[in-house]
C-alpha cells in the first residue's frame, strides 16, 4: 500500500528474505570450502563470490575448472546456468525501470534467486508502491542474503583447508545440486526438463568439450518449452 | 588449476552474468519480450543443472568412475528428501547423513 513509509517496506523485505538466511549461509559455507578443496586460495574464492554471486553457476564452474575443461567452456556452461538472471532481469524491469540509472546498474548486480522471487511476487501484489518502496522493498530482500553470501564463502574458504580428505567432499558438490534441483521442479514441463537433460547428458557424455552438457541443456530448454506450450492453450492465443 | 585460468573464470563469469542481469532492467528497457524467448529461458537451470550431476552421480570422479553404491544411494536420499520436504537444507542433509553412514559400512 501507498501509505506504508518507505522505511517499513524496506524492513518487511529484510523479514521476508529472513529465512532464506538459512538456505544462503550453508550453500556458500560449502562454496568456500569446495572451491579450496579444489585449489582455489582463500582471496580466489571469496572473489569468486563477489564477482559471481550465484551459487548454482559457481558451483558449476568450479566442477568444470576441476575436471580440466577449456576455459571457454566453462564459460558457457555456467552462464548457461545464470541465464535465468536474464529472465528475472526482464522480469523486474516494469517495476524498478523508472528508477536512476545508476540504481539499476547496482540493483542488477544483486539480481539473485531470493531477491527476485520475493520481490516479483510482492510487486505485483501492491501495485500502488512507488518507486521509491519497491526500491526499498527490493534492497530490504539483498540485507539478508547478499552480505552473507561473502562471509559465510570466507568462512568456508578458512576452514576448507582444515578438512581432511576422508570426509569424501568430493560428493558435497553433487548433493548440493541434487538438492537444488527437487524444489525446481514445480511443474510436469520442468520435470520433462530435467529428465530429458539427464538422459541426454549420459547419452552424449562421449562428446569432447562437455558439448554433451550443452546439447542436453539445449534439449531439455527446448523439451520445457514446448510442453509448457502444449499444457497453456490459452496464453497462446493472446 | 592455473591461477590465470581462475581468474580469467572469475572475471568473464562475473562480466556474463552481471550483463545478463543488467540486460532488461539496464538496456533494453521495458519492452514486451516474445513469449517463446521467454519459455526458454525459464528452463536454462531445470535443464542444465540435472544434466550436470548425473554423470558425476553415476560416475563419480573418487572412484575412478566406477559406480560406487555409497554415493549413489546418497544422491537417492537426496533426491527422495528434496522431493519430500522441497527443502534444500533438508535434502543435502539428508544426502550427506547417508553418505557418511554408508562409507561407514561399506567405504
């Protein structure tokens, strides 16, 4: 509503990505030390956070690093991953397109999965917010992810060194995507998604240059896609 | 790994993805974009992460890419968690307990 202060929209966004504290500190408490594991230095991979933030694709280059790929596949592959950032970026855009430029650079650079979520959602629920408050709202979300998505890949990052190699951490990167990937699965298109992928990446995983991986993300956008269309007559017709 | 390689990684990923989250809200604005680039997009994560651990599940790197039964059935327990509580924390937990309890006895 209009008449909520600036401020009290701010601290409704700092309560409402609250919780996801709990999702964020873990995730990149694990980014650090797998990234050291992996031989990146402490500095590296707190970098790695900064520059980046967002886990899914840093963990994906991390693993692509560690099998030895080229670079620009590397590359490919976990922009692919972050391509959604463009969704939600467009996404956002009616909503924040108003504000200064220079708030919308800084704005995109915080564009994360929590961010977005909870501000989408809230943004079209008060359509009479100016401005002003959903900037707030949406800065109210970052507090509580962002600043820890840094401390807690330095934390991780100290003790990484610390851990002895029997803890079989070379499995802790594929929990953490298999964990990522149930919750994704909101949908029969999404689910046609991940299972053509799956099947597609072992099918072509005889492909040099992880094109495997390529073609069966490919496959499975394409596979999501198409059975969205099919499952949503009606937004077709608009 | 080369520290050149690494930092050209965290480099040119930080410049992607900051373009990628600056393209609409920054450049181009807010203009309609066409359904079907958008149906894409919403599957890049659902269709690239699956693709990426399955290899790694079905031939982890630790034992030579041998099928390894601890490892796998962690990934199941993941899985099984995820899909039960669709929490995330929950789900690596859960996967992890396994691991452990699994390499207990048989590793």
């Amino acid at each position: 509503m209009s008449t909520q202060s600036t401020k009290s929209v701010f601290w409704k966004g700092v309560r409402d990505a609250a919780p996801f504290f709990l999702v964020v500190a873990p995730f990149s408490l694990l980014f650090g030390v797998v990234a050291t594991e992996a031989g990146l230095s402490v500095f590296e991979t707190l970098s790695f956070s900064i520059a980046v933030i967002a886990g899914a694709a840093q963990f994906t280059a991390l693993q692509l690093m560690v099998d030895d790929l080229p670079t620009v596949i590397v590359l490919i592959s976990a922009l692919a991953v972050n391509l959604r950032m463009a969704m939600y970026s467009a996404s956002l855009t009616p909503y924040l397109g108003q504000a200064p430029l220079w708030q919308r650079a800084v704005a995109a650079y915080f564009i994360v999965d929590q961010s977005y979520s909870l501000s989408a959602l809230q943004f079209e629920e008060n359509p009479a917010w100016t401005i002003k408050q959903r900037m707030a709202y949406f800065w109210g979300t970052v507090a509580p992810i962002c600043p820890f998505w840094y401390a807690f890949t330095l934390l991780g990052a100290l003790i990484g060194e610390t851990i002895p190699d029997r803890l079989a951490l070379d499995f802790a990167l594929p929990i953490c995507f298999l964990a990522l990937i149930m919750p994704m699965l909101r949908s029969p298109a999404h689910v046609a998604a991940a299972l053509v992928s799956v099947t597609a990446a072992l099918a072509f995983s005889w492909m040099p240059y992880n094109l495997g991986l390529l073609t069966a993300g490919i496959l499975g956008m394409m596979t999501g896609a198409e059975i969205e269309r099919r499952l949503k007559p009606e937004e077709e017709a608009r | 790994m080369e520290t050149s390689t690494i930092w050209t990684v965290i480099i040119l990923l930080g410049l992607g993805s900051f373009a990628m989250r600056f393209l609409f809200l920054g450049i181009v604005g807010d203009k309609e974009l066409p359904d079907w680039l958008l149906r894409h997009l919403r599957y890049t994560a659902v269709a690239i992460i699956p693709g990426l651990v399955a290899p790694l599940v079905v031939w982890p790197g630790a034992t030579g890419g041998e099928l390894d039964p601890p490892r796998l059935t962690a990934a199941l327990a993941t899985l099984v968690v995820g899909w039960l509580t669709k929490n995330v924390i929950a789900a690596i937990a859960g996967g992890a307990t396994t691991l452990y309890t699994m390499l207990f006895f048989f590793g």
